[in-house]
C-alpha cells in the first residue's frame, strides 16, 4: 500500500537514523554492500559530491560513507541494486556497508512504474513525496490518448474528495441548525429536550428556561459574528 509505505520509510528514519556525519548532511540508517575494491577505486576520485553543498551539486552523484568514515561519491542507481545492510557484519568479507549521505530527512526512494524494469530514484522527503504524488487503485477505461489526462485519472479522487467536503458542510450545518438560537430549529427542539430532561418542572418554568438558553445562544453567535467580521 503507497500510504503504508511512505508511512513506514517516514518511521524508521526518525527512530533509526544514525548519529550525524561531520557533514552539514545525516547518514542513513539503511546502507548498500559495496565492495572494498570499488570503494577505494571511487575514494581517489573527485569527492565533490561530498564537499559541495547539496542543494546546488548537479554532478549526478551522491556521497557515501563507510562504518569507518570514509567518504566517497558513487551513483546512486547503481548502489540501490545491491544487498542491503545496516552495518558490515550483513555484507560479505570482501564487501563494506556504506551508507548515502543526504540533507536532514530526505531519503533515496525508487520507485518502479509499470512496463519500465529501471527504477525511477527521487531524492526528497517522504511527506513531500505523499503530498506531491497521487496514487489510486482505479484504472480508466477510456482510450489511451484520453487517460493520458490527469483529470480522467483522478475523477474517482475528485469525487471522494467533494463527498467527503459535503459531509462536512452538511455536519457543521446540521449541529449550528440544531443550536439554541432563535430563528433555527434549535428554537423549536429545545421545549421538546428540556420536557424529556425534566419532565415533572411546571410548564411556566421550563418555558421560561428555554427563553434564557435561546436568549444566550442567539447572544453568543452575535457575538462570535461581530468578532469574526473585525478579526
């Protein structure tokens, strides 16, 4: 489930993450085996990757790190087909786990779309990610060239999104009918609720209960009109 997902990629970062790097940056608590050979091959290569801020780099790699501190740049497409690790005990002897380097709280995710066996990787946060992507189970039945158009694709969202902003309409203006204030219903139901909460009260009393309590919430929803208008 996409929800699910990115709900658990957003907990095991926040309860799992290692201590920070010397770098502006966080290491993740997820790494890639690599082996020892490729990682000193790539160590005494250009390390810009790592040195240079983050959000302005276009070289098209991301910084790795050892267990024991040793940066290097490698691409990131090639380092999600390896085996996953959390330290080097999970990888093979000739193999060191090593982790991406990447601003607070962003996290490498690929994501595989259908008829594409490359992964597509994004680098960002998972609750911009859930926010900016829509995701639905249904799939149109409408030619190619028309469900090629977002607003097909996402009509079963539209309406589930319009019903659900009419329920809350029709809710709050059901309760605020329901108030006791003069001119609503609420005028009208409140006898009927004050006679079933004391039914043995004189009729002179529970009339005259029912006038201050419409009185004070007519008063009150003045009021909270006058203050909103100013406010």
């Amino acid at each position: 489930d996409w929800t699910t997902c990115l709900t658990q990629l957003n907990y095991y970062y926040h309860h799992h993450t290692l201590s920070p790097s010397p770098l502006p940056s966080h290491r993740t608590a997820l790494g890639y085996c690599t082996l020892s050979a490729t990682i000193y091959e790539l160590a005494t290569e250009s390390r810009a990757c790592c040195t240079e801020d983050w959000s302005t780099y276009t070289g098209g790699l991301t910084c790795f790190q050892t267990s024991n501190g040793q940066s290097f740049c490698d691409a990131a497409s090639k380092a999600i087909k390896r085996q996953n690790c959390k330290d080097d005990s999970e990888c093979s002897t000739k193999e060191q786990c090593t982790f991406p380097i990447l601003p607070q709280g962003i996290q490498i995710m690929p994501i595989h779309l259908r008829n594409n066996p490359e992964p597509k990787l994004v680098a960002t946060y998972p609750s911009y990610f859930y926010s900016a992507v829509r995701v639905s189970n249904y799939e149109s039945r409408f030619p190619s060239f028309v469900a090629s158009l977002s607003l097909v694709l996402n009509i079963p969202i539209y309406c589930e999104r319009f019903l659900s902003y009419l329920f809350s309409i029709s809710s709050a203006l059901g309760l605020l009918n329901m108030a006791p204030v003069f001119w609503l219903d609420g005028q009208h139901s409140l006898p009927q609720f004050v006679k079933w909460l004391w039914p043995h009260w004189p009729k002179l009393k529970r009339q005259r209960v029912c006038w201050w309590a419409l009185l004070t919430g007519t008063s009150l929803l003045g009021l909270n009109l006058v203050v909103s208008l100013y406010l």
